[in-house]
C-alpha cells in the first residue's frame, strides 16, 4: 500500500506469514524520483518504530520513519526526492537478498503517485 498526505510519502508492505521465516538478513530497497532520486535500503530485522537517515544525491541527510514487525511501515518526506508543490513522484520497492532481488513492484518501469495534499484531489 503507498499514498500521500501532500507532506510524505507512505508505504506499506505486508508479507504473506510463512514469509516471516526467511525474512530476517534479506533487504528492502525503495527508490523515489522527483526532482531528484533517493535510494532508500532498510534490513528486514524486526524493530520498533524509529528515525533513520539517509544521503540525498545531492549529499543532503534526511530523516525518515520505519517501523517493520509483521508489516514493513514508512514515512519519508516528500521533500527528500524534491516533490514539491504536487509534484509526480515515481518510486520502485524491491526486497534484495545476498545482493540479489528477490521481488520488485513494479517489475519493471515506475510506479508514479501524485503528491497533491487531500485537499485538492478531485472529488
């Protein structure tokens, strides 16, 4: 699941329950492509709800919110990718394990969400 409140991007990733085994050691990648593209690698370790960093292209620290038990939960500033002012903002999510994918949505190409706040989407 991924969406937008005009501010963040969100996404959600619920794994099937015999995926939670061979969860542990793999890693989720996610990459988001405004006006500028950040690259995002998380492991897939159980852990409460907590900050991480990560350099921009541009070599700019951000800050964004994960939390991954059962369902892997993010919060990323949109401003982060450069989505500003209801930018289209294009992203990919893979899992990796031993520096190979292991699944990718989409297989091939973008997904793109537009940014607008709530408030402007049409009715």
């Amino acid at each position: 699941h991924y969406g937008t409140d005009g501010a963040s991007f969100f996404l959600r990733a619920d794994f099937l329950p015999l995926e939670h085994d061979w969860l542990p050691g793999l890693e989720a990648r996610l990459t988001l492509a405004a006006s500028e593209q950040v690259h995002i690698s998380v492991p897939l370790e159980p852990a409460p709800a907590r900050l991480c960093r990560f350099v921009t292209d541009r070599g700019d620290p951000r800050e964004f919110e994960i939390r991954f038990g059962r369902i892997l939960e993010m919060r990323i500033p949109l401003e982060a990718a450069g989505a500003r002012d209801g930018a289209k903002l294009r992203f990919q999510f893979s899992v990796w394990g031993q520096g190979l994918p292991i699944d990718a949505l989409p297989i091939e190409g973008w997904l793109e969400l537009d940014t607008s706040p709530p408030v402007d989407w049409p009715a």
